[in-house]
C-alpha cells in the first residue's frame, strides 16, 4: 500500500487564532483527505464530521477543549477542503484511511470525536483499529434502524434545523456547498452503515451525548446505543437540537472534559 503526502491544501480553520496550526493532505487506498492538527498533550482528540459537512463544524468544541490536550481535526474524501474520491468510501473504509493516516503521522491511541455520521466513523475505527482508539465520543449518534431511508432523514433533519439558530445554518450551508457534487452518494453510504452491528464490538469507554430537542436522533435511539456499547455514558444536553456543538460547544465540552478527567 502507498502512503502520498501532498502540499497543505487549505489554511487552519479551527485551530484558535492564537494557536499554531499544521494542515496537510494524506493519500491511502486512492483517497484523500486534510488534517488540521494543533495543541499539545498526552491527550489526542481525533475530531470527525458529520455528513455534508466539514472540520470547521469543530471550531467551537476545539475552542472550548483548547489546553487540553492534540488536536487533529479532519475533512473526510469529497468534504470542506478535500478532494472527490473516484468511489465513494464506506464508514469502514473511512475509517482505515483514518487509521492509515494516524499510523503514518505516530498519533493514538486518540479519543475519537465523532458527530452525526462522524460517530458510524468513529465506531468502525474503534473496532477494526481498537490499538488506535482510547475511547470515543458519539455526538448525535445516527442512523436509527427504524428511519433509515432519504427520505425520513431530510424531513427529520429539516424539522430540527427550523428551530435552530442563524449561525447553525450559516456554517451548515458553508459547508453543504464545499460537499461536492456527489453528496446524494455520500447519504447513500452513511445510510446503508449498520452501526448497530459495530457497537457491540467497540470494548473503549463511550460517551454517547445528545440534544434534548434532536429529531435526527431520538431519546429511545441514543439510548439504545449507549445500551449495545461496552461500557457507555448517556448526556443528553437540553434545549440543543441535532447541531448542539455548533450551536453552543460549552455543555458539550464540558461532558467530554468530564468523561476524559479533564
């Protein structure tokens, strides 16, 4: 298998401003993604987007976690600044070229940060790559089983983004339009992940956080998940919807402070 490192393709996003920041494109398999990666410490958060997104949907929660702790914040194959795969990778395939890119650049074993279809990522990297992985943080777990089609997840995540604020919105179509074209094949995938057949093979610690006010991810949904992990927390952050990291990081933050000792 080659390894192709490439040029810095974007400028840092969501490093604070004060904060030295590293940004590279990493090659594995026929894919490719961008790291961002900043701060120092024993500990190292691997910070994984949601679908039709992007890292900067982490500037907030990276800025509320700075101090404490490495940071490698990424955009998937066809996402922010990353460039279209040829084929459109699966969850366990994204999570290989995360774990190939972890592997190359000496990282892990990471908390592994995963929100919306970031958390189906997340779970495979923890089984298919468990020496990589120290625990996890599924924010917004998808996809329930009983709403798994376009459909049903458009209308749900419609419901949820019309009670939500202006800068939810803003940064969500900032980097809907930097998905690509082939975002209707991305959705595709992250539909036909079962996460609900990976959970039981994750042994790390868990920390399963939801909004109390989610359509995307109900009560009963993240209760199970936390129920088929190993070993798991349920939080659930009230009045904050399916984007409650965007929306206002601080109470996320605090719980995953509080699940990694701070």
């Amino acid at each position: 298998m080659l390894f192709a490192r490439r040029p810095p393709a974007d400028t840092s996003v969501v490093a604070p401003r004060d904060t030295p920041a590293t940004v590279r494109s990493f090659s594995h398999a026929g894919a490719t993604l961008v790291a961002e990666s900043f701060g120092r410490g024993a500990r190292t958060f691997l910070l994984i987007h949601g679908l039709g997104m992007g890292r900067l949907a982490f500037r907030g929660l990276a800025g509320q976690l700075r101090g404490r702790g490495r940071f490698i914040a990424v955009d998937l194959p066809g996402y922010g600044a990353a460039p279209e795969p040829e084929r459109t990778l699966t969850m366990a395939r994204t999570a290989d070229l995360l774990a190939a890119l972890l592997r190359d650049s000496g990282e892990g074993p990471v908390v592994a940060v995963g929100h919306s279809m970031g958390t189906q990522v997340a779970v495979e990297l923890a089984a298919r790559h468990p020496a990589l992985v120290d625990s996890v943080v599924l924010l917004a777990p998808t996809v329930t089983r009983a709403e798994r089609t376009a459909a049903r997840q458009i209308l749900r995540l419609a419901q949820d983004l019309a009670v939500e604020s202006p800068r939810v919105i803003l940064v969500g179509a900032i980097e809907y339009l930097r998905a690509g074209p082939n975002l209707r094949g991305k959705f595709r995938a992250m539909l036909a992940h079962r996460p609900e057949d990976v959970y039981p093979r994750v042994t790390q610690r868990a920390l399963v956080i939801r909004g109390g006010t989610d359509r995307v991810c109900p009560q009963w949904w993240c209760a199970e998940v936390a129920a088929a992990l190993h070993s798991a927390d349920l939080v659930v952050v009230d009045h904050h919807g399916h984007e409650t990291m965007i929306r206002d990081s601080a109470p996320s933050a605090a719980a995953i402070l509080a699940f990694t000792g701070g």
